[in-house]
C-alpha cells in the first residue's frame, strides 16, 4: 500500500466499481504523489496513461499517436482526439478500463475540440463494462479557477474530483525511521508532506549534511527547486518574488508589504490573492472569540514550506551561496536562524497530534473545532472546542532551551485577552520545563507538560 493514500486509493476504487463510465478530475501540486497514487489505484487494472505535452493541439496529436503506435496501436499520424481514445480500447479486453491523461490542462488550454470528442467517447456504449477516464494536473490553481470557464458545459459530465493533499507528519515519521523525533521536525520544516521531496534527503545523515548535500549544491535538484516551484505557474516572477523574499523577512501585513516592496496596496492585494490560489501563501484567520478587539488582522504567511525556506536563507544570500562552500554558508546563514525558523512548524506537528488524539480518543473531550489566535500582544498556537464549548488551549516552544513559568503564565494573559476558557492547558516543548512548571502540573489536573518523547 502507497504511503498515506488509503482514503483516496479508496475514493477512486469506489466510483471504478460504479457501473458504466467515469470522467474524473485528480489534482495537486507537483511532487505530491499523483502519479505514484494512479499507479498503485491501476496496478490491477487494465489501463492506458499519457502524459500531455505542452504544446500545439497537431503536435500533442502527433506525440500521442506516435507513442500508441511505439506500443503496435495503430492511428493516423494526425489523429483526432475521439480516434486515439477509441484506439487505446483494444478488442478482447475485459473489465472496465482506465485511461489516465496526465497534465491534461496543457491539452484543454490548446483545444477547443477535446472535452467534447472525450465526452462523446465517454457516452459511447460499445466500449464493454465501460471506461474510467482520469484527468490529472498539477496546476491547481487553474483547475480550482480557470478549468470550469474553459471546458464549459463538458463540467456537468464530470463525475468527481480528488485533490491530492500534502501528508501528515506522522506519514514522515514512518518514511524516515532513522530520523529521530526532533530531526523529523525539522526535514518537515523543510520539505513539508510532499513525498517527491522526501526522497532526497537520506535518514542516515544528520539534517544539516541533507541541506549542504542537497539544497547547497548547484549540481543537485533541489538547488533551484524553491525558484522554479514559484516560476512555473506564475509570470512577472520578479514581483513575486519580491512579495515572497518580504514575508519571508518578517513582513506579514498588507501595509508591512507595502512599505517595503513599495508597491501599491491594491497590486499586493492581487499578487497575493495568486499566491494564495497556488498555495503557495495563506492569510492567516486567528480563531473567533469574543476577545476580536485584541486580535490581529491580514497576516499573511509562506505556506509552501520549501518555498519558505528557499526565500529565508537562499534567496536573500545568492551571491555569498555561489561564493562560498555549502558547509561555510549553512554554518553562517542558516544554522543560527535554522531553530525559530523551524519553531513555526512545530506547532504544525503539534497540531496534528492534538488532532489524532482526539480521532484516538485520548484528548479530555470531543473535539469539533480547532484554531489558533493571533493576538496584538501575543498568540495562542492551539486551540481545540467540543461543542458544549470546552477548551484546550496550548503553546509550544522548539526554540528556547526551556520553557518556563513566565511563558505558562503569559498563555493565560493571552486567553484572558481572547476571552477564552481554560478548561485544559498543553504545553509543548522540544526541550525541558522549569522546576516550577512542573510543580504546577502536578497540582494542576487541567495542566500537561508534552515533551517530544511523549508526542
């Protein structure tokens, strides 16, 4: 079984076992597992897969019909879209098959015929037990905001979408059984739950040799990564890239952007709203309370997080990257900065096992909602809700060597200023709490101390 995809190897086995035919739309980011999923979902099927080219309609006809006939399938060197479809359904197969056309919106964007002729095709009766047609693309900004407008009524013959989504932290752990907690934590920060970027780093070095070896090294993939993630869904890259290199400095709010990069407001409104359809950045929605008076409004943040990282420590520093060695620059530009950096993501991971208790059944109650708060004066990193209103609240420390009372005692001034309950307090620290601390969690019932040996 392919690594954290049971519920969507499941979701699309269910509509294969439907009767009659299927079109359906999976999409994602690149390096997400899209196509590793597609090939575990059909390694017991009959199938065809294409990967589109981007390119002419006559040309993507001609590449097409040039691979089927590598394959003894036999087509017209131009074919039509309706032709190569019937042509990859050879007689004598049995059972339902399963077309796959990877990054088909380089086809749709060139043609106007080719949704009609594969709706056709779909609606034709002679193919058997039918045929289950998936569409894949790595563009999800256009298939979320462009796809329905350009295909026009060939939407309503659509049977399903499936948007492939980063994994959890738990599938890294399970990836990389060498990598202790800590180090986990940080590849995470890094590489987030994408998996084509995991296999480039190796658990049999420490996190440091993976950067230097890997992200450091021009001959190595992962060394323009960060840029080229950003240049292929995007033009004028040199505005975004100043929009990003800004949040990346510390630069969260719309008028921190603006005095900065000096561009209008109404321009980083726009580029950020593309950002923020490519995934690429979120604006950050601090939880409702009724404390609103104290909270924090428009931040934004990088939610790629290797773009993240790419935009603090490579893209400020290029000409010292091309001068020095990768041990020199990460020793100087990215070692003494690498733990708050990495702190922000720990309270990602600290969030999904709150999260996973709850589905376990080990948290104090049900759990329905979950957030965090933002607050002018401080934040609160996690906050959990049942629906009779008890809460969890939490913090969580990576960076500091211990987290003490005074950081204890400044949650509860934050939830005071949100306004909200304290029925039960996590805190969470990579490292050790003072003497104090632990005195009060073992008065207090409603109090937990979570180092990284008990997530």
């Amino acid at each position: 079984m392919i690594l954290g995809r049971a519920q969507e190897l499941k979701y699309l086995n269910t509509y294969y076992d439907r009767e009659g035919s299927q079109i359906m739309v999976v999409y994602g980011e690149k390096n997400v597992g899209k196509t590793s999923l597609l090939k575990e979902f059909v390694q017991d099927k009959s199938f065809h897969y294409y990967k589109a080219r981007s390119a002419s309609e006559r040309e993507q006809l001609y590449q097409w019909g040039k691979e089927l006939s590598e394959n003894e399938i036999r087509t017209l060197k131009y074919p039509s879209f309706g032709e190569l479809l019937r042509a990859v359904i050879k007689d004598g197969q049995s059972g339902k098959r399963v077309i796959i056309i990877d990054e088909f919106q380089y086809i749709v964007k060139a043609s106007d015929t080719f949704m009609k002729e594969l709706v056709n095709f779909v609606h034709d009766g002679w193919h058997g037990e039918g045929v289950m047609v998936v569409l894949c693309s790595s563009s999800i900004g256009w298939v979320e905001n462009s796809m329905i407008s350009k295909i026009g009524a060939a939407a309503y013959e659509l049977s399903g979408f499936l948007k492939i989504k980063e994994l959890e932290f738990e599938d890294m752990m399970e990836y990389y059984p060498g990598f202790n907690m800590e180090k986990c934590i940080e590849a995470y920060a890094i590489l987030g739950g994408v998996p084509g970027l995991w296999r480039h780093f190796s658990d049999k070095l420490s996190i440091k040799e993976n950067i230097c070896r890997n992200l450091l090294n021009p001959d190595k993939l992962l060394y323009e990564e960060g840029q080229r993630i950003v240049e292929e869904e995007l033009r004028e890259t040199g505005i975004y890239n100043t929009i990003l290199a800004s949040i990346a400095a510390g630069n969260h709010k719309l008028n921190d952007l603006y005095l900065h990069t000096e561009f209008s407001r109404a321009k980083i409104s726009v580029y950020l709203k593309n950002l923020m359809e490519l995934e690429l950045v979120e604006k950050v929605f601090s939880y409702d309370t009724e404390g609103k008076a104290n909270v924090q409004k428009g931040i934004y943040r990088i939610k790629n997080h290797f773009v993240h990282f790419y935009f603090t420590f490579l893209y400020p520093n290029l000409s010292r990257l091309e001068q020095m060695t990768a041990f020199e620059f990460y020793g100087k530009y990215i070692a003494p900065y690498f733990k708050a950096y990495v702190a922000e993501y720990y309270k990602t991971v600290c969030m999904q096992r709150v999260q996973q208790w709850n589905k376990w059944g080990k948290l104090p109650f049900d759990a329905v909602e979950y957030g965090e708060w933002v607050g002018k004066l401080g934040n609160i990193d996690i906050i959990a809700k049942s629906e009779e209103d008890e809460t969890i609240i939490g913090i969580c420390n990576f960076e500091k060597p211990m987290m003490r009372y005074d950081d204890y005692e400044w949650l509860l001034f934050c939830a005071e200023k949100a306004k909200l309950r304290t029925d039960y307090i996590y805190l969470f620290s990579s490292s050790r709490f003072d003497e104090k601390l632990n005195l009060e969690a073992k008065v207090k019932q409603n109090l937990r101390l979570i180092t990284l040996d008990e997530m």
